[in-house]
C-alpha cells in the first residue's frame, strides 16, 4: 500500500489532503465528483454482489463519461484482481520499496 500512498501524494502535491482522505475521504474536502468516483469505488471493492445501474448512474449524473465509468470500473477491479492473486499466493509485501516521508 506505501506505493499506492506515494502515488497518490504525487498526484495531490498536498500532505494535509492527503492526510484527510486518508482519514475519511468523505469529508476530507474533495469535490462531490471525486465522492461520487470514490463511493463507487469503493461499493465496487467490498460489496461487488450490491452494485445496479443506479451505481453507473450516480456516476453520470457526476459528470463522467461513459468511458471515464469504464476506466474507473476497470481500475478498480484489476487492483482487487491483481490483490487477490497476491494474497491468494502468499506474496509478501516489497520490502525494497522505501517508506514514505
């Protein structure tokens, strides 16, 4: 997950925004959008058997694209893929990646 995290700090450029998603992303200051993008995220990751059209619609209703819904759908499921795989064969977290400042 550190790498993940620097990724995003990158992308920010903004440690307390960061410290504030982090924390609860709902009320961390992000735009509705970025809510809208996040919930479904994450209702995508832990309750995948839950997810209707209504979820693609919130979506729209935000703003995106059908192909930005595509992206964000794809993302989402190729890391808890790509998670599963690791978790399921036992891969052990890269200790050669240095840890956050």
């Amino acid at each position: 997950m550190t790498h993940h995290r620097r990724g995003l700090r990158r992308l920010l450029k903004d440690d307390d925004l960061l410290a504030a998603i982090e924390a609860d992303w709902r009320n961390s200051g992000i735009d509705d959008r970025r809510k809208a993008m996040l919930g479904y995220c994450e209702k995508l990751t832990l309750r995948p058997q839950d997810m209707t059209i209504e979820d693609v619609e919130v979506l729209r209703s935000a703003g995106f694209s059908d192909r930005d819904i595509l992206d964000i759908c794809e993302v989402t499921s190729y890391y808890a893929y790509v998670n599963r795989i690791a978790d399921g064969l036992g891969v052990p977290l890269e200790t050669w990646l240095p840890q956050d400042d």
